[in-house]
C-alpha cells in the first residue's frame, strides 16, 4: 500500500511581520513533527510566509517590499526546518522576484533532505486584484517510495486545464494552498470536488483561516468524496492518503462505475479539441 500521511494547517499568518509568521510556522511544523509522528508532508496556506494581511488591509508595495528570489534567504530557512524534522514542506505560496524583477506567487515543495522539489508560479493569478506574472507551466514531483503529486495555487482550481494537466502528467494527489477571504468559497469546494472526481486524484484545497481567509478547507478522494472539512477558524486537517486508491478508481471507476481516464486513453487521440490545438494526447508514463 502506497500511502502519503498529510497535515493541511489551516492557520494565519501575524500581518505584515514575516519574522513573527515564520516563528509561528516554524513552531507548528515542530508540533506536528512531535504530535504526529507519522506525518510526512505539512501544507499551509497560500502567501502565509509573506505575511500578507486580509483583503481589504493589504498594501499594494507590500510584495515588492517581501519578493525575493528561489532559491533565496526564505527558502533556505525552509530547508533547515525540512532537515530538522525529516518533513516534506510544501510552505504555501512565496512571492518570488526572478532576475528581471517580475514577481510570481510561487509555490514549491521541500524535500526532508532540504531540496527544492519542485517550484511553480501560479499560471492563474487572481487578475485583475492579484498583481503577480502569470507563470506558463504546471509542475509535479515526486515523492520516493510513495508517488507524484501535483502543486496548484487557489484560483487555478477555477480552471479545469490545471488538475487535468497535472494528472495527465501523473500527479496522484494536488497540492492547492489557498487565500480566499471572499464568499466565492463554496464555489472553489464545488470545484475541487468536480476536479478530484473527474480526473480521478485527490485533492488538497487548504484555505486560511479566519481572518485571513474563510476557512472551509477540504481533502477530497478520487471519487469526489470529501474526506474530512475544516470549519472558518484555525484547524490542522491530519490524513493518511491511499495513492493506491487512485489506481483503482481508476481501473474499475468511481463508485465501481465511471472511468473516464481509462476512455480519454481510448478514444481522446481521435477527438478534435481546437482550442488545444489538437487531441487528447497518450500520458507520458505508465501511471495509472
């Protein structure tokens, strides 16, 4: 049995004071680490590390002031922290500033030997109230011995080519740290919900807590089913993943039922899709 032990925090950052945030997330990391022994991976919310404050008192030059490069001084205090608690960290989101002085929303996965895994800027930005560059490309990694997961960012889940793309390119469970302080959030459950179901992955959808964000976080099977939901305030959503649940959901259907993997695969080839530019192409691996 191939199974990922997971802890999503629902928690907030302290406003505009990224020491004061980090001391915070470094503590609950610990926590978990010491609390739940067999926890391998820890989410946490969208931009919890830049100390962004609540919608409507956040400052416009505040992630100018924050950006930094990846690799940079914030991602090497996340791979300490990965190395002394032998935990994947997937740390929200980070507003990272590249050579040219754009700025994404970026989020990446830290291994427990403190190696940067994975690092993907949100191709969907929350235009026109989020200022970030949209970046071009979906991300996955892999975790050794367990399987491949996919990173998204909040309003990516909005569009269906993200999770399809992510588990056209094997990912088993997506990673979707969110900032939603609005009431479009029942919307984004119904969304991760349609994109577990109809590509046949878990998904992870962390929101913040009040009063940075809403809350109402969700894990949810590869069947649609919600696993477990958090409430508005701060909550840790603790789980353990079966990846191999994915692979036979997606052999024998949902509910026993529907397969649409396993027909894409069939048929998908043979379907004209223009605005892709063509059709369903045969996923680069073997994975189920």
């Amino acid at each position: 049995m191939r199974t990922l032990a997971i802890a999503a925090l629902q928690t907030t950052p302290v406003p505009f004071d990224r020491e004061a945030t980090w001391e915070r997330f470094a503590a609950q990391v610990r926590a978990v680490r010491a609390t739940f022994p067999h926890v391998q991976l820890v989410v946490v919310p969208e931009l919890l590390l830049a100390a962004e404050a609540p919608l409507l008192q956040a400052r416009a030059d505040w992630m100018e002031q924050v950006a930094e490069p990846v690799p940079g001084p914030l991602t090497d205090r996340i791979a300490e922290l990965a190395r002394e608690t032998g935990l994947w960290l997937v740390p929200g989101s980070l507003y990272e500033r590249d050579g040219d002085g754009r700025i994404f929303n970026t989020a990446i996965a830290v291994s427990p030997e403190g190696g940067i895994a994975a690092r993907y800027r949100k191709v969907f930005p929350w235009q026109p109230y989020e200022a970030t560059e949209p970046g071009h490309e979906f991300v996955v990694f892999d975790l050794p011995g367990i399987g491949r997961a996919g990173l998204a960012i909040c309003y990516d889940g909005s569009f269906p080519e993200t999770v399809r793309q992510l588990a056209w390119l094997g990912a088993e469970v997506v990673i979707q740290p969110t900032l939603t302080t609005t009431r479009d959030r029942e919307m984004e459950l119904v969304c991760a919900r349609a994109n577990a179901w109809t590509n046949q992955v878990y998904v992870v959808n962390l929101n913040a807590a009040d009063p940075a964000g809403v809350g109402h976080s969700a894990i949810v099977d590869p069947e649609g089913t919600v696993r477990q939901q958090a409430a508005g305030g701060e909550e840790i959503l603790v789980d353990v993943l079966d990846l191999d649940a994915v692979t036979r959901v997606r052999r024998y259907g949902s509910s026993g039922l529907n397969r649409p993997w396993a027909q894409l695969e069939r048929y998908g080839h043979a379907i004209e899709l223009p605005a892709y530019g063509g059709g369903f192409r045969p996923r680069p691996s073997g994975r189920e």
